[in-house]
C-alpha cells in the first residue's frame, strides 16, 4: 500500500478557495444562497437523457437483456422513474430563475410538473419526428447498410435526438436544462446544435464533427448538412450600454431540400432558397434564391466580374 507522506498543505487550498467563491458569490450578489444545490446536474441530465433515448428506442439503446414481450413494461418503467428524475431538475432549474423574487416550493413544483407532464405527452410525436430523421440518414449516406446501423452508430443521429429533446423544454422554457442536454450531445459527438434552433422534419448530418447551429436558426425539412458547417450569426446587436442584445433574429434560415457540404460557413440572418446546393468551404453572408448553386468557383467568377 502507498505510504502517504505527501504535504498537500489542503487546509490552506481550502481555505483559499473558500474565499474565491465566497468573492463571486458576493460579486454576482449571491450572498443569501440556500443550502441545499440550486442549480440542476449534469449527471443526473445525461442519465435522464439516456434513459429516455432507450424508450423512444427500446429495442436499439434500450438494455442489452431487453425482449420484445416485455418491451412496453420496460418504456413504463423507464419513462417513470426519467420523467419524476426530470422533475426534480425542473424545480432546480425554476428556483433558480426565480431566486430574486422567491416563489413558493409548492408553485414551483406544480408548474413543474405542469410542464414535465407536457414534454411527456409529445413523446410520441417526438418518436415519430425522429423517425423521419433516422430515415434521412439511412437514404442520404449510401455506406449505410441498415437504419439500425444509422440509429447505433452515427453521431449525427444522436446529436439530433438530443436536440428533439432539448428543444421541447426550450419551447417549455427550461433552457437551462435544455442547453445542458444539447452540451452533453456537444461533448459526445462534437456537434454543436443550440435547443433554440428550429429543425423540421427528414434532418441528416452526415459525419458531424464540427458543426454549429446557433440558436435562431431555422431549418426546413429534408435539410443534409456535413461535418464543419457552422450556420451562425455574422454580428451582435448590442444596447446602448453596449451590453449585447438577447434572443435577436441572427442565424440563417435554411429552406427545404438545402444540401450544405463539409467547411461551409453561413452567417447572419439571410435565407437560403429551397433546393439549394451549398459547395464545401465556401462562407456565404447574403441570401440566396432557391436552387442556387454555390462553390468555390462560382464565388470566385462573382468576384472576379465585379472588378
């Protein structure tokens, strides 16, 4: 067994650290924090999230053990103990935002539960929204060999389950634990999908590594978009104080049956036309009609004609 001889000097670390926090706190006017954790975890969201994936998807990320006949006593028994799990972080998350102007613990948890209860119903729409998206993969990407390979193995499908996820408590207006949710999916996968954004129906991305869709986007149906696409926001609208503007219109919008390749950047809020083919690496910043063709040389002819 190792002998403990090392002097870490802890009491001093500790005592240090507890001033930091104790300057934040006092700086950020936190100074009367309760006790108890305010904010939700991180933890308990990623098990929530996994264990609702595994009900919308029994038989694909459900348990290994798992049987057909005894599939809807597994989704029951998984939706409650996630949805009461889901519950908890919601009163977290409301007394949080609340804390300035405290409301009573009973109010919190009925508009809890109030809101748990309408995420849980759109469950099944939400099933079959990510259908048409599990689907989209499995048709747009010709090395995939079955729609079970796509649900287990692509990154970009379970990026935009968490996303289905997010967005309905985002709409809900727990986006604490929606951002939560879509930043688990950004650490697993490496694609950055914001719960504000507006995804219709059939949405594919293809390899995914690199992505970024901010939170205004919209996106219209049968989109396919590939890794290092970064749909974001060409400038920041700030106040006279110079403190920047919340929630302003600043992604792109994005028609039906859009294909953007591998290092496209679009910027700011401008719309690309249905049908669309974005090339790879090129940077677009104003609208275009739909069926518009861009690549590289295509906006090197433009340039080169305005001269």
């Amino acid at each position: 067994m190792m002998k403990r001889d090392h002097d870490w000097q802890l009491d001093g670390i500790v005592k240090q650290l507890h001033e930091a926090r104790s300057e934040w706190r006092s700086a950020q006017g936190r100074t009367h924090e309760p006790g108890d954790r305010e904010l939700p975890s991180r933890t308990v969201m990623k098990g929530i999230i996994e264990a609702l994936a595994g009900a919308l998807f029994p038989m694909r990320l459900g348990p290994a053990d798992l049987r057909k006949a005894n599939e809807d006593f597994y989704v029951g028994h998984t939706l409650d103990l996630a949805l009461n799990a889901l519950l908890q972080q919601a009163v977290l998350e409301l007394r949080h935002a609340n804390r300035k102007q405290p409301v009573q613990h009973e109010e919190l948890v009925q508009q809890a539960r109030d809101t748990v209860r309408r995420f849980a119903a759109a469950l099944p729409c939400l099933r079959r929204l990510l259908d048409t998206d599990v689907m989209a993969a499995y048709h747009g990407d010709p090395a995939a060999k079955s729609v079970d390979e796509v649900l287990l193995c692509y990154p970009g499908v379970m990026a935009v389950i968490h996303h289905r996820l997010a967005h309905l408590l985002y709409r809900e207006g727990l986006t604490l634990l929606a951002r939560i949710i879509s930043e688990l999916a950004h650490s697993d996968t490496g694609i950055d999908i914001h719960p504000g954004a507006q995804i219709g129906p059939s949405f594919f991305i293809d390899h995914g590594t690199g992505v970024v869709i901010g939170e205004t986007a919209v996106i219209g149906e049968r989109v396919r978009i590939y890794q290092a696409v970064t749909l974001g926001a060409k400038r920041f609208e700030s106040d006279d104080q110079g403190k920047l503007l919340k929630g302003q219109p600043r992604h792109p919008i994005v028609e039906d049956d859009v294909v953007i390749y591998a290092g496209a950047t679009i910027l700011g809020r401008i719309t690309i036309g249905a049908g669309s083919i974005i090339g790879g690496n090129v940077w677009v910043t104003r609208s275009l009609p739909p069926g518009s063709n861009v690549s590289q040389a295509s906006l090197k002819n433009q340039s080169a004609s305005t001269q």
